[in-house]
C-alpha cells in the first residue's frame, strides 16, 4: 500500500514536472512564418520617498502574428539589470543590446516582459515630459516621507512639461491656394493624466483640486465611500494648450497617509468632440482682413491718386504757404495784404478828408493847426474857405461895391448940370458948370477935350468895375469880367460850390465812417452789419486775417494732423492686415501643424526599443511611494508568533497525539 | 467556557490588524481542528508543523511569483509548483512532524497569501511574508484556544467527577 501511494505520487511530480517542461521543448521547434509585431511599452518610472527617481522598468507587450516557430528580436536601447518573461514560458537572451525571443506562434502570441533598467541609465534619464512634483505642509514645502503622520493643510503641485518642442518649417496652402512656409516650434503631444488619485477620508478633509486658466486645469474630485478620488488630466498640446502647466491639490489633513500615486504620460493627439469654430473664426477672419485692405487702399499713400493721402497731400499742396506763389495761403496773404492796403488808405483818405475833432473855430492859419494841434482835413479846408468866402470876402466885395457905387455918385452923369457946384453936387455938375462958365477957349477946350472924355472913362471903367461891360484902356474898349458884381456872384459860386464839395464830402465822410482818434473806425452796425465802409473794411480785413491765420495757423496744420492720422489709421489698417494675415496663416497652418503633431505621436513609437518593422507604442508611469507607516504587523506578528510558540512549548508539549501519520 | 473562548477569539479579531493577521478566520479552522487533538494532544508539535507547512507554501508561491510565468494563464505551473510543495509537505511528516499540522499551515498560507498573487504578484515582495506571519498567527491563536478550551474542560471535568 506505501509503496503504491509513493509511485502515484512519484508519477504526480514527473507529470508535473513534464507539464513545466513541455512548453519550453516545443518553443525549440522548426521556424514558422512572422507576418507582424506590434511593440507596447509601459515604461515605470517609480519615485522613493524622497521624490527622487528610484527606478524605471519597462513593460514590454509583444504582440507577434505569424506560424510555427519565430524568432523576434527586441531591441534595448538602455542597459538592463533584469529581464522577465512575466506571463510565458519563452526564454528572453539579451545580448549586445538585443533581446532575442523565440516562441511558437498560432496566429497570434502575446510576450509580455518586464526589463529593469541599470541604476546607472536611470540617473541620467530624460523623459519628453518632465515630472516635478512638490509637497507642502502648512505653507512649507517638505519631501513626501516627512509628511507621515502630519497634520496640517497639505498642499501637492505636480509641475509638468512637454520638452519635445522643437522649430519646424511648415509648408501649407493659404486660402488663395498659393504655398505658404512658416517656422513653428512643434511639440509631440503629450496628455497627462493623473487617474484615481486617492485620498482616505479618515487622514484627509476639504480636498480641493483648483484650476487657473491658462496654467492650471482644474481636477475633478468625487467622494464616494470614504475615499475622496481626485484626477485631472492635462493635455500638452501647444499651441493648443500650454506646454508647462501644472495640477494642485490641497486638502486639510491629519495624521496624514498617502496612497501611491499614478502619473500617465501618453502621447495622444486626441479627437475632440467640441463644435468646429475654426472656420467661423477664420470665415470673420478674412471680413475684417478684407475691410482693413479696404481702409488701407482708401487711405492709400502721398502718390497714389483717388486715395485719403493723396487728397491730403494734394489740399495742402493748393493750401500752400506764404511763399508759396499760386496757393491759397500766398493768396489769402496777399488778399489780407490787399485789405490792410486798403483799410489803411481809406483810413488815410478819411483822416485827409475830415480830421477828426478838428476845432475851425481855433484854427491858426500860421500854423496850420487848430489848438489842439490837428491839422484840417480837406472838408475842414473847404469849410474854412466857406467861411472866408463868406465872411471876408464876400463883405470885401460888398464893400468895394459901395466904393464904387460912391465914386459913381461923385462922378454923377454927363447931364449933372445947374447945380451950384458944392461938396455934394457930382463931378459932371462942376464941370459942366465949369465948361459953362469958361465959355469958349482953350480952357473950355480943355474941358471938353480932355477933362471930361478923362471923365468919362473913369466913370465908364468904374460903372464896368461895379457891373461889367467894357472898360476902356489905351488899347481900346475890352470886355473887363473881373465887375464886383460879377466877383461876387463867382463867390457866391464858390461858396455854393464849397458847400456841395462840403456837404459831398459830408456823405463820404459818412460812408466812410468816423474814426476815433486812434485811427480805428467808430463800430457802426445797420441791421446787424457794418454801417460804415471802414468799419465794414475793418471787419474785412479782420476776417481776412482771420481767414489767413484760420488757414494757415489752423487748417493747414489741423489737415496736417488729420493727413497724419489718416496714415497711422492707415498703418493701422496695414498692421492690423498684417496681422490678420497672419492670424489667417496660423489659421490656415493648423492643419498643417495637426499633421505634424499626428505625424510626431507617431513617431514616438519605442522607449527601449522595437523589432523592426514592428508597430509600437509608448507610454510613461510616474509612481509616487506609498507615505505610510511601516507593516507594523509584521513585528508584531513575529512577537506574537514567539509568544504564541512559547506558550505551546510549555503547555502543549511532552503529550503523545491521539493521531499520527506518517508520510 | 463558550463565552471564554468567544471572548478570546473576539480579541484577536479585534487585534488582528495590529497582528497583521487578515486571514483571522484561519484560527476559527485552527481551533476546530486542534480540538480534536484532545487533551492529551501535541500541541506544540502540532504548531511547528503548521508553521513548516506555511513556510513550505509560502515558498512554493515565492517560487511561483519569481520563476515562473504570473496569473492569470499560469495554471500548469500552479499545479505543478503547489503539487510539489504539497509534497514536500508531506514528505516532511516522515521526520516527525504531525502531517495534519504541515497541510493545515500549507492550506493556510494559500488560503491568506494566493489571493494576493493571483491578483497582484508584485504585492508579494511588501505583502508576502507579513500575510504568512499573520497566517500563521491565526493558526498558533486557534492552537492556543484550542489548547486553553481543552485545559480548561479537562480542570471541569476533574472538579466535576474526577473524570
């Protein structure tokens, strides 16, 4: 009976034994045919305590499709301190930085194996995005061991960034299908995820995971069961995203435990389902480009007709300035010129006609001068000879007018006869008395001869003098004009005359204006406008300075300013346009640069290295360690072992077993 | 004398996590089983042979995790490892050990730490020993109850007749 139970046992190990054996016989079999390798790395890089990188395995999945017996050889960029087929039976040969994998294959085999990386690859290891995570306790920042059994507000701030960036010129059709190049720092795209962080609510409280646009994505923290699960995810996507950016956690704790925490780096260009705003944008791109070319072209340049700058330039051209002959601004200068001439010889002509308070009555003839020193205008002039005319002259001619009309009544007529000579009898009577009484002889010749046609004369000549007619002189009779009469009645129309020439300038004085005695004209308005010509020319010129200054100290240099706004407008314009255009071609470049990305994420296929032709793929694990206690039940386990045995030594020992077996 | 031993296994479940001892039921299986022993059994025999029996499985999983292909596809080689550990369990009873002590520690060590490889093998190298020591205090609890209860009926017994 022993000996039978000792061979079925014997046979049970040999066919176990054959079982562990039977597998890695066949995979020495004959070769088969491989038609595909697909390489998945996961590469995990743990952290100690302390934060510092403690080590990095690789877990390889080789997934071969073929038949029959294969030989695959994985490549190891990085040297290894182990190698281990996790789930096969196949023998792994690393040899000169390759692994070598021979299995049977039916259709497909999965290989999965874990490599260690040497101490020494791990130190100086650089990953395409760098991991920098940061422990605070109450506002101090601490390493991760020191936070056992802590109480206070934890804070924890994982710092990620994509380092992959490097410039590429992309090559892309604009909208106008011309090919655009454009240098662009491209990244591989890298979405991080930080799954499952999980937080006991016994150690934690009030866990938060707050975001800050542009740097910062918020977390998403669900409280199910006791336990307070925190994740985020953090694409790393320029220039989508941000190529830096990093997650914060922040939580009240007490006697705090931390669970080991997973970091995933997967170079992912992700699909989103977000509406397409992309064309709407650019659609509203190319309005705004195009109406900025539409102000630019409106405001055009200095030499281009039809455009703002043009009209500018070609209106201050005509406006012009003071030197300038044929302008505008020469023009109103010399108008203003002109006026001012002109104001000031009618100024001049009003002063020469009536002087302004000029006093006739204490006017000095000498001197020309009234008391108050002025000097006559011609109307004053003219009223002065009025007045001499009238007051001296005319008298004086009156007067001459008596005279004679006296000498006439001494001579009396040639018929005065009869009257006894006297004072008072005329000169014909004494005469004619005298010839009467002389009779006939010389001396009554005498008289008739040459006495009396003397007489005759003289009172011919006198009555000529008086009234006009003719006089008598040596060379016979004449026409004499010069009678008193007739003097007077000349300054009778003198004076008339005067006084017209007086009362014209009268009128022209009036339309003229008064002037004060500075020379400025009195203000005189009739119905709201210049009553008078100086006044009215006054206000001419003053509006013609005006216009000159207004032109050329306002216009011109107000158009100058608008000309030079209307170029920075156009500038503007052209640097918005530029911009525009460039927006348009980043626009128009992201799918370009899409594709680069996509094309990047593809090519990041291996971490330690693919067989070749093999399809891979990669992806990076940070994991933090675990902050807590010690397996305190394992001391305590052995102490309670040892008593546990030491009581059962002494009383349970020395007893015979009312059952015994034997093998 | 129920109660007592009610009491004292309550204890060690309440204590069981200082103790590191997760699988607390095994002291349950223990005690069920020593009792037979009766009260004149070998006790303490009986414990160096369950504490054999646990490090020969605990040894047989080590040697599981380390040098042959994991879970879940794996079973061959689980059979083949746990045969051949059962069977150095067994063989160890021809040096005196109590066969009963050596299969009821393999089986508990299984029980307390095969779940722990079959769902995670790298859980071993931080989880494994400590889930064998609390395997294997949860069997010597069951053994010392055992052997308690066992005592205690025998003084009753004695009071009570003599016999």
């Amino acid at each position: 009976m022993k000996n039978r139970c000792r061979i079925h046992k014997l046979v049970a190990v040999i066919l176990g034994l054959l079982l562990v054996a039977a597998n890695p016989l066949a995979a020495f079999s004959a070769g088969g045919n491989l038609s595909g390798i697909k390489d998945n790395e996961l590469v995990l890089t743990t952290f100690d305590a302390n934060g510092n990188v403690s080590g990095i395995q690789v877990l390889n999945h080789l997934r071969i499709s073929g038949e029959g017996q294969v030989q695959v050889t994985d490549k190891s960029a990085y040297s290894l301190t182990s190698l281990r087929n996790l789930y096969g039976k196949e023998k792994l040969v690393v040899q000169d930085g390759q692994i070598a994998i021979n299995t049977q294959v039916e259709g497909l085999k999965d290989i999965y194996y874990l490599a260690t990386l040497d101490q020494s690859a791990v130190k100086d290891m650089k990953f395409p995005v760098n991991i920098d995570i940061q422990y605070f306790l109450d506002g101090q920042q601490v390493k991760p061991a020191e936070l056992l059994g802590k109480s206070g507000h934890l804070k924890i701030v994982v710092t990620v960034e994509n380092t992959t960036g490097t410039p590429k010129v992309l090559e892309f059709q604009n909208d106008q299908g011309e090919t655009v190049s454009k240098e662009a720092v491209i990244f591989t795209p890298y979405v991080v995820s930080l799954s499952g962080w999980k937080f006991d609510n016994r150690y934690f409280d009030n866990v938060t995971a707050p975001g800050v646009g542009g740097e910062s994505p918020e977390g998403v923290v669900t409280d199910v069961q006791g336990v307070t699960t925190v994740s985020w995810t953090i694409p790393l996507i320029p220039p989508s995203y941000p190529s830096k950016q990093y997650a914060v956690l922040e939580a009240d704790g007490r006697n705090i435990q931390l669970d080991s925490f997973d970091i995933a780096i997967i170079p992912v260009l992700p699909e989103s389902s977000q509406t397409d705003s992309l064309s709407g944008i650019k659609t509203a791109f190319e309005k705004l480009y195009s109406g900025f070319e539409s102000i630019e072209q409106g405001v055009g340049a200095e030499s281009k007709p039809d455009t703002l700058l043009y009209g500018f330039n070609t209106l201050l051209k005509g406006l012009g300035n003071e030197r300038a002959e044929g302008t505008v601004i020469n023009g109103l200068r010399q108008i203003s010129s002109g006026i001012d001439s002109l104001y000031s010889n009618l100024v001049k002509i009003r002063m020469g006609i009536a002087t302004p308070g000029f006093d006739p009555a204490t006017f000095n003839a000498a001197q020309g001068k009234d008391a108050g020193g002025r000097s006559p205008g011609a109307k004053d002039a003219i009223d002065l000879v009025r007045s001499s005319v009238d007051k001296q002259l005319i008298p004086a001619v009156d007067a001459q007018q008596q005279l004679v009309a006296g000498l006439n009544g001494v001579i009396g007529n040639p018929a005065d006869v009869g009257q006894t000579p006297s004072a008072t009898t005329s000169l014909y009577n004494d005469i004619n008395t005298l010839k009467s009484l002389a009779g006939s002889g010389p001396a009554a010749d005498l008289i008739s001869k040459a006495i009396i046609p003397k007489i005759n004369v003289l009172s011919g000549n006198l009555s000529a003098l008086e009234k006009g007619g003719q006089i008598t002189t040596s060379a016979g009779q004449v026409d004499f004009p010069a009678s008193l009469v007739a003097v007077k009645a000349g300054l009778g129309q003198v004076n008339d005359s005067l006084a017209r020439t007086s009362a014209g300038l009268d009128q022209v004085v009036q339309g003229l204006g008064d002037v004060k005695a500075d020379g400025t004209p009195v203000p005189v308005l009739l119905e709201g406008k210049p009553g008078t010509i100086l006044f009215a020319m006054a206000t001419i010129k003053d509006g013609s300075d005006a216009l000159y200054q207004g032109v050329s100290g306002q216009v011109v240099p107000g158009l100058k300013k608008m000309q030079s706004g209307v170029a920075q407008i156009g500038e503007g314009a052209s640097t918005a346009k530029v911009s525009l255009a460039a927006g348009l071609v980043d626009l128009s470049s992201a799918g370009a640069i899409k594709d680069s990305l996509k094309a990047n994420v593809e090519a990041v296929d291996t971490f330690l290295g693919k067989p070749d032709g093999a399809q891979g793929s990669v992806i990076y694990v940070f994991r933090t360690a675990p902050v807590k206690p010690a397996a305190g039940g394992l001391t305590n386990g052995l102490i309670a072992l040892v008593v546990l045995l030491g009581l059962l030594a002494a009383l349970g020992r020395g007893q015979s077993t009312p059952v015994k077996m034997e093998a | 004398m129920g109660l007592v031993a009610a009491v004292l296994f309550g204890v060690f479940i309440y204590f069981q996590g200082l103790l590191g001892a997760q699988a607390f039921f095994l002291a349950a299986i223990a005690l069920a089983f020593f009792v037979t022993l009766g009260p004149n059994g070998e006790f303490f025999k009986m414990g160096l042979s369950m504490l054999l029996g646990l490090v020969i499985g605990l040894a047989g999983i080590f040697v599981l995790a380390i040098a042959f292909p994991l879970p879940p596809y794996n079973t061959g080689y689980v059979a083949v490892v746990s045969a051949v550990s059962l069977f150095l369990a067994l063989l160890l009873s021809a040096v005196g050990l109590r066969l009963d002590g050596l299969l009821i520690g393999w089986g508990g060590l299984y029980a307390a730490v095969y779940p722990l490889y079959q769902n995670d093998p790298t859980v071993l190298a931080s989880a494994g020993v400590p889930a064998a020591v609390g395997a294997a205090v949860s069997l010597l609890v069951g053994l010392v109850l055992g052997l308690f209860i066992l005592k205690m009926a025998v003084a009753s017994a004695a009071r009570e007749g003599g016999s």
